[in-house]
C-alpha cells in the first residue's frame, strides 16, 4: 500500500497555520500523515504545533524545525524529505487552506514517473480578518459565491480554479491547458524517490522560483508534471513578503532557464552535499 505525507511549511504565521491544519483535518480521506516543515518559527506556532499534533496524533503527525536564519524554505524542506518514511508527498504551504477533496484528486492523479503540479486562489489581503473555523469547516469558504463576494475572483481563470465544472470536463480542461506543468512549491506533489533523485530542492536559492527549479530538473530526469489546476481547489492566504528580493527572484529566473537548457537533473546543494548522485539514497 502507499504511503502520502502531506508537508506543510510554515514561518511565523501560527492563525495561517491553523486554519492550514483545519482544512487537511477536513479531508473526505485521511489516508495520509502531516509534516509540519518549519522554517525558524518561534513559540506561537509552537503552540498551534502541538495542538494539531494531538488532534491528529503522534502517528500520522510530525514537526521539524530549524533555527531562523533568514528564508530558508528550501533547506526545511529537504530535511522533511529525507525524514519521510512515505512514498509520496504533497506539498502544501502553511498559508493555504485545502477543500475538502484535495488530497484525495492528489490520489486519484498520481502515477509513476509523473509529478502534479497544483494552483491556488488568492484571497485579498482585507479577506484575512474574516476567516474563522466555522467558515472553513462548514465549506462555506469554497463556495463560489461566498468567493465572488469577497474578491477572491476576479477573473474566468480564477471562477475555474473553484472546481465548479464537473469532474470530467475539468480533468480534460487541465490536460489540454497551456500552462506550463511546473512545480509549485505552495501546491504540487511527487514520489519520494523521484524527488531523491534529484536531490531535492536546491539549498542556495532564495524566494523566486526556487521551487521551480527543482520540477526543471525533474523534467531533465524524465519525471513530468500533471495539472492540477481545477479539480482541488486551495485558497491562499495573503501576508507580507518581506523576504522577497526582485533582485535575486530575477537571478534565480535566469538559473533556472540555465537548468532548462542545461538537461542538468542534480544539485550538488541539495539533501545531500555532493556532486554527483549517491546511489545509497535513491530509494
């Protein structure tokens, strides 16, 4: 039987994280364990941590941290990923809350050699102040009208990323979409060992398609991404960035689409610091 961990990353945003841990708890499945991948948090998120961990408990819950040192989402995450005994990961944000049938069409997509690369609604930043327990438990929250009403569409792009359209009609509209098939680190999911094959997420790039890059490489090792764009709605809620850098967002651009070309599949700065693959990790 597989195994699925759903890591969530977090930085010091404990009422995001919360009403994060609602949605998963909400889950029509809950074949499925919880990482909580902390970047450097301090005590509040602690609190909500062992909250969750008791609701969920110690068996399908855990929580890794590290010393805050600036944005280091990618570091935190590759602990996750060579801590995880399961077979496959979704990857969430700590900011994100999942409807209801979320993991399971995470589930229902997977297949081997195959990464699903996810979407979100963007939720304004005045919504925040409204987002309670009841709305997301109730699944009031999703509803498209309750969306429409507070700005959280405001395009056709937007409206089809609620999951409205029957089932077969958006699994057709994601397969023949032109959006290039990335990986999104707020919403994508992968097989542990492909994601050990290339060594995970690079360790030296900062906010800026940083997670994107790691999908390029993916890609170069022959694993491609799957849509998951209008089957399993996520909303995203808004916060400050403080950490976003226009300056090395572009670099980071720049490598990656060196990457592209490349066909390189390895980083040497990833789980595991060397330069060329260790065949002892790739399982």
């Amino acid at each position: 039987m597989v195994s699925t961990e759903v890591i969530v990353t977090t930085y010091n945003n404990p009422q995001a994280l919360h009403f994060a841990m609602l949605g998963l708890s909400g889950q029509i499945t809950q074949a499925f364990s919880v990482c909580v991948a902390d970047d450097g948090s301090g005590s509040a998120t602690q609190e909500i941590v062992e909250n969750w961990r008791k609701n969920f408990g110690e068996t399908r819950f855990r929580h890794i941290w590290h010393p805050d040192n600036g944005f280091a989402k990618n570091e935190i995450l590759n602990k996750a990923i060579a801590s995880s005994q399961a077979d496959y990961l979704i990857f969430i944000d700590g900011d994100c809350v999942a409807s209801p049938g979320y993991i399971q069409r995470h589930l229902d997509l997977r297949l081997p050699g195959q990464f699903v690369s996810g979407s979100l609604i963007r939720m304004p930043l005045l919504v925040n102040d409204l987002i309670n327990d009841r709305l997301i438990t109730t699944g009031t929250i999703f509803k498209v009208n309750w969306l429409k009403a507070h700005g959280c569409i405001n395009r056709f792009g937007s409206w089809l990323k609620t999951g409205t359209l029957p089932l077969a009609l958006a699994d057709f509209l994601e397969k023949i979409s032109p959006v290039k098939k990335v990986w999104n680190g707020c919403n994508s999911g992968g097989w542990r060992s492909d994601l050990l094959k290339v060594n995970g997420f690079d360790e030296s790039m900062k906010y800026g398609a940083e997670d994107v890059e790691m999908g390029v490489r993916l890609n170069n090792a022959g694993v491609i991404g799957r849509h998951n764009r209008y089957t399993a709605p996520l909303l995203h809620i808004e916060h400050s960035r403080s950490y976003a850098d226009p300056i090395v967002a572009a670099n980071n651009k720049r490598y990656m689409k060196s990457v592209r070309r490349s066909g390189k599949t390895w980083t040497p700065k990833g789980i595991v610091k060397v330069d060329s693959p260790n065949p002892l990790i790739q399982g």
